[in-house]
C-alpha cells in the first residue's frame, strides 16, 4: 500500500517537474518572474499525493484482497474490532506486502527525521556564527561583516545580509550591485522562501523531484533577482562581469536557508544566458506553446488516477453512513434463527441473503465448530466485495454473540456458485 502510493506520488512529482519547466521556459520568453513556478511546483507534489484519496475525480481503488478461511480461524483485530454494534469493512487483515511496506515507512521516518535534526543543527550553527560577524554598515546599508561567508542573506525572523571583507575591495559601482542584489533578496523574503521549500523536502525525502524542484527554485530565486536588479538600470555587462567575480569568490560557509549567488557553473551559466539572450521574433508563439504544454502536464498530474492509493477510509466512511441500515438488515435477516455464537451471512449487494451458515461453541472455553460445510473455505476471494464485523450492544439478537456479513460481488456468476454449493449440499 505504501509502495503504491509513493509509487503514485514519484509519477505525479515528474509531471508537475515537466509542467514547471515549460512554465519556466514560458515565462522566461516572456521576462516574467519564475520563482512562483516552482514553488508552486513543490507545493502540488505534495498536496496531490496527499489529497488523492480525497478528490472525487481519481477512479475508484480496487478492494484489497481477502484472506481465505473461515472467520473462526482468522480473528479480528483490536484496531478494526466493532463498536456499538457498527459494521466496519475488514478488507486485508494481513495486507500483502506489509513486510516491504514497513520497511519503507521506518526508512522514511529515518529520512525525514535525519534532515528535520539537520536543519535544526544548521539553525543552531547559524545563530552561533552569526555572534562572531561584525554588525557593520557598508555604503549605508546595515550588513554583518564576516572574514570569508557570503555574499548572503540569512535568517528567518529576521534577515541579514552577510558580507565577506573581500567585498570592500571591489569597485564602489560593482560594490553597490552586490548590495543591490542582496537587499532584493531581503525585500522578497527569499529565504524564508527555500526554507518553506526544504521543508516539502523533509517531509518526502524520497521522492527526487522535489529535490529537482528545490534546486530549481534556488536557481529560478537567483534569476529573479537578477532580472530585478538590471531593470533597476545596472548595465548588463558591468552586472554579469560581477556575477562572474562573485561567484568564483563565493563562499557558503554551510548557512542554511540563504539565498546567494548560486555557486553551480550550470547555474551561473543559466543566469548569464538569462541576461545576456535576445528574444526571437516569434517569441509569443514559442511562449504559449510551452504555455499550453504545461499546462496539459499539470492538468495530468492533478487528474491522473490514484488507483494504487489505500480504500480503507473509503470503505470506512462507507460503513459509517450505511451502518444503521446495515445493523437493521442483519436484525431482519436472523428474526427466529436458533443461538450461535456467529452467524456468517451471505448477501448480494443490492441486499439480498444468498446463504447463512452459523458456528456454535459445544462447551465452555472451547472452539467454536461450523454447522455443515463453510461456504467460505470454497469461495473464491475474487467473488468477494468486503467482509463486515458486527458485535455489540446495539446488535440486540438474544442468543447471537456476533455477525459476519459477506458481501458478494455483483454478477450472475457469483449467485451461480453459492447456489452450486447450495446443491451440492443437500
């Protein structure tokens, strides 16, 4: 079940990855802002999954299959016993695979919790070293000064820009584009953007789009931020000669969620290309085009079936709306019969009894025995639709400790079969 469901979850991350690219490329043909592409992109990876069971246009799950035998032989757990009488589907009582599905889920927990302890480490060290930086102002703006870390904004709360010494020895006019692009960072809260987005990270760690998706943002962060501070009027040129300088000097010094010049070549070379390309002529074309791509993509990753998610709460929501009809139906259904322990109750699913059988406890503390044959033992699980536990007060059948109501899948063929046994009985 969880296999499936991550399964689910890794397919529908691809698609919103390759929809948010030819967003980007959208966008940029258009010298549009990209950072909310793929934060936005991070967010539907993981409302999608976790949404899916929920959304009424996903196809219906198939039911889990059932474990063959007689209801005496397989008891019913605490977690899904019956409460007032109300029936609820037992589906799997040993869900296929649970051994793998465990597995993954304590090696998720172990994911999630090593990068949730990481980035509280990385918070501490952060407020650690921010106590060593000087609190400075370099050409009238506030900046912590450090011996080698940044350029860089950081905090949460409150943000900072962080500025290597190195930095005092550049030019006033390329000083002052470093500046610039830091203060943009601050003005549009970029960090605590990423760190929004590392927290979608920690709660799928195993799941590689969204770690595309957050390396994307970070570079899409970047681009942004240089769009903004040439159209303030820096010359491109002059710009892209101190992206080059900075870069190369830049140090991260392992500050969490901070956003700076992007240290990957692939990313300073994205950004030079942002800068420096000319739109072609049929542009607008090539935008919507990529428009439209996109958003076929995104419309595939919302509405692609989750067939492989769990039904449990469906089948649970289910007995919970039809479980006064459902106690009614088995109390007309066992008017006269004579005391057992449990009756099992054979129905089709537009409510008619195809067949009952009843096991009855010969003595104190022994078993309970079948009376004749179990239709159960010869029964093909495929015929089955769910299996029903009722027990409890509200049950009110003197002699009858509790129900088992079986319902059979539509078609003629199953009728067919329970009516062979039938025959075969007498």
């Amino acid at each position: 079940m969880i296999a499936s469901w991550m399964g689910y979850a890794l397919v529908a991350g691809l698609l919103v990855s390759l929809a948010a690219l030819a967003a980007e490329r959208a966008l940029l043909l258009g010298r549009k802002p990209v950072r909310r592409v793929w934060a936005g992109a991070l967010f539907l990876s993981l409302v999608i999954p976790a949404l899916s069971p929920r959304l009424p246009w996903h196809l219906p799950v198939p039911a889990l299959p059932l474990l063959a035998g007689s209801p005496a032989q397989v008891p019913v757990p605490a977690a899904i016993r019956i409460r007032d009488g109300a029936p609820v589907p037992t589906v799997s009582l040993v869900e296929p695979g649970w051994g793998i599905n465990k597995m993954l889920l304590i090696l998720w927990g172990a994911g999630s919790g090593g990068l949730a302890l990481f980035l509280v480490y990385a918070m501490g060290v952060l407020q650690g070293r921010r106590r060593e930086w000087r609190c400075e102002s370099l050409d009238g703006v506030p900046v912590l000064l450090s011996r080698d870390v940044g350029p860089a904004v950081i905090g949460w709360h409150r943000l900072d820009i962080v500025m290597p010494e190195w930095v005092r020895e550049l030019a006033e006019p390329a000083r002052a584009l470093v500046l610039r692009h830091e203060m943009e960072h601050v003005t549009w809260r970029d960090p605590r953007l990423l760190l929004r987005a590392f927290l979608v990270v920690v709660a799928m760690p195993w799941n590689p789009a969204v770690w595309f998706q957050l390396r994307r943002l970070r570079r899409a962060i970047e681009l942004d931020c240089d769009a903004r501070v040439v159209a303030s009027g820096a010359d491109v040129a002059r710009y892209g000669s101190v992206l080059l300088d900075a870069v190369g000097r830049c140090n991260r010094g392992g500050l969490p969620t901070f956003a700076a010049f992007a240290e990957r070549p692939g990313d300073l070379e994205a950004r030079i290309h942002a800068l420096t390309s000319t739109r072609p002529g049929n542009w607008r074309g090539r935008a919507l085009a990529a428009a439209t791509v996109a958003m076929a993509l995104g419309a595939a990753a919302c509405l692609m079936p989750d067939s492989l998610a769990p039904e449990l709460k469906t089948q649970l929501q289910r007995a919970k709306e039809s479980s006064l009809q459902g106690i009614e139906w088995v109390r007309e259904m066992l008017k006269g019969h004579p005391p057992a322990d449990i009756v099992v109750l054979y129905r089709s699913q537009d409510g008619r009894l195809l067949a009952s059988e009843m096991l009855v406890r010969p003595a104190p503390g022994a078993r309970p025995e079948r009376v004749g044959l179990s239709y159960m033992d010869e029964l093909s699980t495929e015929l089955i639709e769910s299996v029903e536990v009722l027990r409890g007060p509200k049950l009110a059948v003197p002699g009858i400790d509790g129900v088992v109501v079986v319902t059979l899948k539509a078609g003629g063929a199953v009728e067919s079969k329970v009516r062979q046994l039938q025959t075969g009985r007498r």
